[in-house]
C-alpha cells in the first residue's frame, strides 16, 4: 500500500510550544523525546477491501509530559498504541521509544521500562487483587516486600476494597482501577494508560489526575494516555488530536484553545474536524453556522467558507470541482526524522539466555494457582482419562455374548442339549448332535429350537437370530462310519456327518467371532470324543494344527489390539483441551497481550504452561496406565516403564498441538473446531482401530507422517511383542512424537511473535 502524502501539521520537535531548528532536532529527540513515530502507516483488511488505520501519522512525546491522545472510537488510538508497544507491525514508517525500535535491545519497550494498560480488563477474574499486584510486580522484578509497600499506597490512591477480594467480584470502575494498579505498581519510565478513567468517579478521576502530574513533575516519568473525556486533559502537557487515522494537531491544550479561538477542547476538536472534511462537497446546516461564526478569527476556516462557496457554484453550474489541499494547512513545521538507536552491548551471555528467572517464578506460580483455583477444571483433568479408560475397556473389544442361533436339530428333533443325566467321559456313539451343540452353547450364545429350516431362515431373515445351525438326520451314525472309512468315506457319509451353518454376515466382528467359535467347539467336541473313547486326539482333530503364537494370546483380544493406540489418544487429546483452553482465556482476555507487553518471551510463556501442564499430563498418563494394566487386564509383555515415557512424551506431544492450536486460532469456537476435526482424521488414519496395512495405498502414505502412528505401533510393540528401544518400531515412535514436540512448539513460538494483534 502507498501512504498519502505526509501530514504537515504536527508538532514534532516541540515541547511547551517551543519549536527547535532542524539541526538541534535529531539531538535534542535522543535527550528529551521518550516516543517518536515517523511516518505511520498501518493497514488491515484483505486485499481486496483495505481499511487505512493509521495514515501517513506523525507523533512525538517528549520525556517528563503528560501526553493526551484524544479521538474517537475507531479512529486509530489503541492501534497507534499497540505499535507503540511493539505489538503490532507498521506497513511503513518509523517508531523510536526509549532508545531504540520497539522490541530492539535499545528500546525498552517490551519490558519493565513501560507500563501498559490496555483498553479491556485484563485480568485474571479468579485471583485477588493481592495476587493479581504480586503477579505482575515479579514479573517487573520486584521482590514481595517491595510489592507490599506500594500494594498499600495504590490501594489508598485509588480507593480499591480489600485486598483479598477476588477481581472478578468487583464492580466494572474496581476492575478498571486494579488494572491501573498493575500498571502503576513498578514506577515504569513510559506509563501507556488506554482510557483509564471510564467509569471512574469524577472526584477520584481529579485524584488520578493529580497523581499523574506528579509522576511527570521531576521529568523522570512519560505518560501517554488515550480518554473520551476530553476536556480531563486540559492537564496534559501535549495533545495530540486524531481522527480517521491521522492526527490533526500536537501542541498543548493552551495554543489549541488560543490557536482556534475555543472555550473547550471538545470545540477545537470539532473545528478541526471541519478543516479534515474540507475536502467534502455538501456541508451540514450545522457546520456552515460553525464555519460562519469562526471565519473571522481563525483564517483556516476563511479558506473553506470560499471553498464552500465555489463548491456550491461548481455543482450548480454541473463542474466537478474537487479541492486539492491536505486537510490541515501546512505551517512550515519541520517533521523531525527518528534518532537511530542507542548503542547497547550485547555480551555472549546475552545470546545464550532464554528465560528471566522471576519471569518464569511469576509465570508458574500464576499458572498453578490458576488451576487450583479453576476446581471444575481440574476434576474433569482427573476424572477424564479415568472414565474414558473405563469405557474402553469395559466396552470394546469383548467377545458378544448371548447371540442368537437357530439350531434345527434333525436328528433329535427339539433338542438343542444333552439330558441332565449325560456323562461326558462316557463313549457313545449316539447323540453326538447334542454333545457338539453342548460345546457351541458354551461358547455363551443361546441357542433357539426350530421344527424346519424354512422357519429358521426366517428367523435370520427378520433379525431374530444371527445364523441357522442345520444338524442332518442320522449325524452320529454317519459320522462314525466318516471316521471309520476314512478316505474310502462315499458322498452319502461325508454329506450326512456335516454341519450346515448359514451366518448374517452384515456384521462382520459378529460374524468372525461367531465362525471362530463353530471351529473352536468343534475342537472340543472332537477331543472330548477321542478321551472318552481313548482315540488318539490328532486322528479327529483338523489337518492345520495351530501352535502357541509367537506374541500375543492364543484367542486374540481385540482390546489388546486398540489399547495402545486408545490410551495415547485419551492422554493427547485431553492435553490438547487443556492447553489450548489456558491459551485461548489468556489471548481473548487480553492478559497474554500484556504480558508480552511487560517483557515477557513468548518462549517463556509456553515453557511455563509445559512445565506446569506436564505435571497434570503425567498424572493422567499414570491414571490410564494405571486402569488400563491393573484394573482391567491390558495384556503387557514388555517393559512398563518404556511404555509410560512413550505415553507422557504423546501427552507432552498433544499439549504443544494445544498450544498451536490456540496461538492459530482468534477465538474459542475455531479452536474447538480444529481441535475435533483433527480428532477423527487421526483416530482413523494413525491406525489405533484399524491396522495401517489395510488403507488406501495413499492414506498410508500420509498416516506415518501423523503424530500418533508410529507412536501406536512403538507402543503396540511394547506392550504386545515385548520388544525395547533396541528396536527399529519401538525408537521410531519416540523419534517421530519429539519431533512432532519440537515443530508445535516452533510454530507457537513463531505465531505468538509475528502474529500482532
């Protein structure tokens, strides 16, 4: 985007209405001048529709002043102030603050040089406003007995209630002034104070008022301050007026009044808002009388009384005339250009700290009594990984029970079980039909008599059985000469000894369990018929004989198969709740932003939520593994400690997901959002209840770059093969979820630091 043409009128260079000669300027800014903006252009929007925020703007605030920025909602102050601060980004120009470029080792902005108090609350509505002054002294680097000291003057100053009241019970004026309090609390050089007096009482708004010239008087403090209230700053030592992004005068509240001949603030404001708008071709009845009463006083307004005149005359006459002035008269003031940076030295010492000790004690200390005092949030912590373990376990993978068979007994007609005086160690010949189905009945499912096998299929036909078991007449007779005659057996006998079974095969884990338990009572009928008969076990049993398996049990479990993958879900997505739920209250409430403002990394910021999260996390990592393996049976063959590091290290991985989730996202909603559309695509694709080799050949590409796959299968592994990190598929799912750590926690990093505002 291309800034306008540089407005002229500004005082730059100024102070009391003393103007400086160009060669003395850039000196005397680096002596006396605590802000200079040059040349400020700010934008959003999309492409397509720019807004212009900040246009082409000019500031100075010399050190030791009041400086009042006046204007109304939306025309540019808070974001003026947040490139102050260094939170937000200038399309173009420059900002020089107390030494240097916000954000430079020069500046000391951010830091505890400034002292920022943003438009909304920002506070934590759980803590008193004991805690809430001790947070933000420790991050300033007070100690707690300095902290108390001035705790009890701001308290006097500002007339707050006792000290032990929670923020969020106090009224809106008592929340805005403990604001003020954190603000105030550490004698910052460079006090910002964003319409501080809303809603404040005008008598103690007069007192803060005094407190603020006091600041100033030994010109050791800078104040900027924003307010609707804009005959308050008649106090000020500098006003500056903006409108529509661009400031239309500097100087003090004295030459404004004298300048525009006005009784008010309010009324310079106005007539300089006429002077902006001279530009417009049409003029309210209201704004001619204005024009008309001040022409004579002030000659600004003299040019647009004749540029009205002949706009009238152009559009009578059908011309389109438009004026070509800037919208404040150029005066001749020379725009002073920003004093480079101070030079500060920088020590190898310097390059290698990443974290401020009483940053990271103030951080942690605020972050566990956060959560302690949040007892809601931290029972669903610890109940969480609890119940959901519990579910998965005591619903899935169990074999069904209680199915349905329609058994059409030929050879017994009506009988489904042998009589209660049957002995099983007895050898007949007859009956065998009742012995196998006493076996199949075994296996837990309930089988159901019918005279034919038309009302059988019926039967499965309307969903009232899962199969029809069709046992022909004469089986044990035909059975037995199957076994005599051996592969001499004619068509008659092999088709009269077998079994007929017709399965609903819609379900398919019904159906498979329920073939593995045809063949698996057949092999106890069979061995129970040759003990009895004291016939070798091998001549009746199958030609494929299957020996004990090399890992896992002989009947596999299908909770042993999805356990691995379900616990590393249940302990990454209830981090990637937690996380980014403390993230988001911060941004959207405004208390991330100020502490970024107050010198706090964005570094720091996550590591501290890690640390103190990573406490909470393991608990529930111990939880999980805890009713997984000791409650409720999870089959585990190797080392249990490796299994535990894999499961915190997936936790740790899905807390920092949490963190990039809510630095990416501006509110809760999209966050949750993100949050349970990632949840299905890697319960799905990261093969926790299906194995990977049955995918797309494409999908299976793109599963072992997810997060939880080869975690799954290191700890499936582990837990089912008893293998260890000597292993390729058990230290690939370590390697893959720290790397997955290392690029969250990057992208936080990166988005805190470059995402402004």
């Amino acid at each position: 985007m291309k800034c306008s043409k540089v407005l002229t009128k500004n005082m730059s260079g100024t102070t009391g209405g003393r103007r400086l000669m160009p060669q003395q300027s850039t000196v005397w800014a680096r002596r006396q001048n605590a802000v200079a903006v040059r040349r400020a252009c700010k934008t959003y929007g999309s492409k397509s529709n720019k807004h212009v925020i900040l246009d082409s703007l000019n500031m100075t605030v010399p050190k030791g002043c009041i400086y009042g920025l006046l204007g109304a909602s939306g025309c540019g102050k808070t974001t003026l102030l947040s490139c102050i601060v260094g939170r937000r980004r200038l399309n173009s120009g420059e900002i020089w603050v107390l030494g240097g470029q916000p954000g430079s080792r020069g500046s000391g902005v951010p830091g505890p040089r400034v002292g920022y108090m943003p438009q909304e609350i920002a506070l934590y509505g759980e803590f008193t406003i004991r805690e809430t002054l001790k947070y933000f002294g420790w991050v300033a680097g007070m100690n707690t007995e300095e902290i108390k000291t001035k705790m009890d003057f701001l308290l006097d100053l500002l007339q707050l209630p006792f000290p032990d009241r929670a923020v969020k019970n106090l009224s809106g004026g008592q929340q805005r002034r403990v604001s003020m309090a954190a603000t105030f609390l550490h004698d910052p050089e460079l006090l910002i104070l964003d319409e501080p007096t809303v809603g404040v009482d005008p008598v103690l708004r007069q007192k803060i008022w005094d407190y603020l010239v006091d600041l100033v008087s030994n010109k050791t403090t800078t104040i900027i301050i924003t307010t609707h209230y804009i005959d308050e700053t008649k106090q000020a030592t500098t006003i500056g007026l903006m409108r529509g992004g661009k400031m239309l005068a500097e100087e003090s509240p004295t030459e404004l009044l004298q300048r525009y001949n006005s009784e008010s603030l309010e009324d310079a404001f106005l007539k300089l808002s006429i002077l902006q708008n001279r530009g417009k071709r049409r003029r309210s009845s209201i704004t001619s009388n204005i024009i008309a009463a001040n022409a004579a006083a002030i000659p600004e307004l003299q040019d647009v009384q004749e540029f009205e005149t002949q706009s009238e005359i152009s559009g009578e006459f059908g011309d389109n005339m438009v004026a070509n002035k800037s919208a404040i008269p150029d005066t001749g003031t020379v725009v002073d250009p920003v004093p480079p940076e101070d030079e500060v030295e920088v020590t190898w010492r310097d390059h290698l700290k990443i974290v401020t000790p009483h940053h990271m004690k103030a951080l942690i200390w605020k972050n566990l009594l956060w959560m302690s005092r949040n007892f809601g949030v931290m029972m669903f912590t610890v109940a969480m990984p609890i119940l959901q373990t519990t579910f998965f376990c005591l619903s899935i993978g169990h074999d069904p029970v209680g199915l349905k068979l329609a058994v059409v007994n030929n050879e017994l007609p009506g009988v489904i079980s042998c009589p209660n005086n049957y002995n099983s160690s007895d050898c007949y010949m007859s009956d065998l039909s009742c012995r196998y189905l006493d076996h199949l009945s075994a296996r837990k499912h309930q089988l159901v008599s019918y005279d034919n096998y038309d009302e059988a299929w019926y039967a499965v036909k309307k969903g009232w059985a899962w199969g029809v078991v069709d046992i022909p007449s004469n089986f044990s007779d035909f059975l037995i000469q199957r076994i005599e005659d051996g592969r001499f057996a004619d068509d008659i006998a092999l088709n009269g000894s077998d079994i007929d079974v017709q399965l609903d095969m819609s379900n398919q884990q019904i159906a498979a369990l329920l073939s593995r338990d045809f063949y698996l009572a057949l092999e106890a009928f069979s061995a129970e018929m040759a003990e009895s008969c004291n016939v070798s076990a091998n001549l009746l049993s199958l030609p494929v004989k299957f020996q004990d398996p090399i890992f896992g049990p002989r009947i596999p479990n299908f909770t042993n198969f999805a356990a691995p993958g379900v616990m590393l879900t249940i302990v990454f997505f209830l981090s990637v709740a937690l996380t980014s739920g403390t993230m988001l209250v911060e941004r959207n409430e405004g208390i991330l932003e100020r502490c970024l403002v107050s010198g706090i990394t964005a570094f720091e910021v996550l590591s501290s939520h890690v640390m103190t999260q990573f406490v909470v996390m393991v608990g529930q990592s111990l939880m999980v593994i805890f009713f997984a393996v000791y409650v409720y049976d999870v089959a585990v063959t190797g080392n249990l400690v490796t299994a535990l590091v894999l499961i915190i290290l997936s936790g740790t991985c899905g807390m920092t997901f949490g963190f990039a989730v809510s630095c990416f996202c501006d509110d809760e909603r999209n966050a949750t959002y993100l949050a349970l559309g990632s949840f299905l695509p890697f319960v799905m694709l990261c093969g926790i209840i299906w194995p990977v080799e049955g995918m797309n050949k494409f999908l299976r590409s793109v599963s072992y770059f997810l997060p939880l796959t080869l975690s799954t299968e290191s700890l499936r592994s582990v837990l089912g093969r008893g293998w260890g990190l000597d292993s390729h598929q058990v230290y690939a799912g370590f390697i893959s979820t720290l790397a997955w750590i290392l690029i969250y926690l990057l992208a936080s990093v990166l988005i805190l630091k470059y995402k402004k505002g």
